[in-house]
C-alpha cells in the first residue's frame, strides 16, 4: 500500500516534534541547507512549539551560485559533480554548520521532478547531507546518502524532508 501525501505530512511532523524534544533536553541545535526542499526541512521544525530553542536558521539555496557564496560550496564541487551529489550535500551540510554555528546541520539536493535530472541521477533523486560536531571538538562528522523516490514532486520533497528529519533524530540519539 502506498503513502499518502498526508501520511508522509503526519510522519515528518511526528519527526520534527521529536526534534524538538530531544535537541531540548540535550541543549542541542540543529539548521538546515535546502535546495530541493526550498526551507520546508525548517519549516517542518518550526511548526512545533518550543522550536525557536533548537532551531539556529536555514539557508535555502536553489541555486548554485547561492550555494557557493552563502554556503561556502567550493566552485570545483559544482563544476565537477554537479549541484546535485554526495559531495555538495555535505558541502551544504558544513556551511550550515558553520553559517548557523549549530550543533547539528542537514541539506537537501535533488531532482524533484518530473523533469530534470541525469542518466545516473533520474528526477526522484536527492542527497541528504549532515554534519555535526564532534565530542572531542574536532573537525565535524560529516556524511551523505543518495535517495530515490518514485512520485511526483510534492512526494519526492516530503520524502526529502521524512529523510533529513529523520537523519536529525539520529543524529540526536547518537549524542547520548
């Protein structure tokens, strides 16, 4: 059986409100870097009461050249993997971190559809990024995952939202 689109809203909502919880009484927090999502990773989260004390902010960069100045996305990236990869999703993931000094940083990348995308990466495709500091307070931790979703564009952003909010609770439970 599949989702429904309201289904997938309940879920990510459910997630944020997690967030919110945890990243409170861990006195973490989180910020975002969004392409495909266009903010609704952040919004999600700020929906929830009590948000504005983990919630640092979120940089919606759709394109590149945003990408670059705001978030701090090396142009070689860009040039040589494309907007849409594992290497610019951690890019963004480390220039939200950086940008928001926040605890915890997630980006979303992708093709929503239904045009667009690549022989290798078809429309439905996305990289969630994440980044976060380290206990030792080093370098930060930073990853990414490539996702594929068939639907239409507003199933393929809610699953990149459901992805990068679920990375977040990980990443907060990992913290214990």
């Amino acid at each position: 059986m599949t989702e429904s689109f309201e289904q997938i809203a309940a879920h990510n909502e459910e997630l944020a409100r997690d967030i919110v919880e945890r990243a409170s009484v861990r006195g973490a927090t989180v910020s975002t870097a969004e392409s495909l999502t266009a903010g609704m990773i952040a919004s999600t989260i700020a929906d929830i009461p009590g948000a504005s004390a983990v919630l640092r902010g979120g940089a919606v960069t759709y394109c590149d050249e945003i990408k670059h100045r705001v978030l701090g996305v090396e142009q070689e990236t860009l040039d040589r993997y494309t907007a849409v990869s594992y290497q610019t999703a951690r890019e963004m993931a480390t220039g939200s971190l950086e940008l928001y000094q926040s605890d915890i940083a997630v980006s979303a990348t992708g093709y929503a559809g239904p045009g667009g995308g690549t022989e290798d990466d078809s429309a439905g495709t996305f990289y969630i990024g994440w980044a976060y500091r380290s206990a030792d307070g080093g370098a930060p931790v930073v990853d990414s995952i490539r996702c594929h979703y068939e639907g239409d564009r507003s199933f393929v952003r809610a699953h990149a939202v459901a992805e990068a909010l679920g990375r977040i609770v990980y990443l907060l439970d990992s913290m214990e």
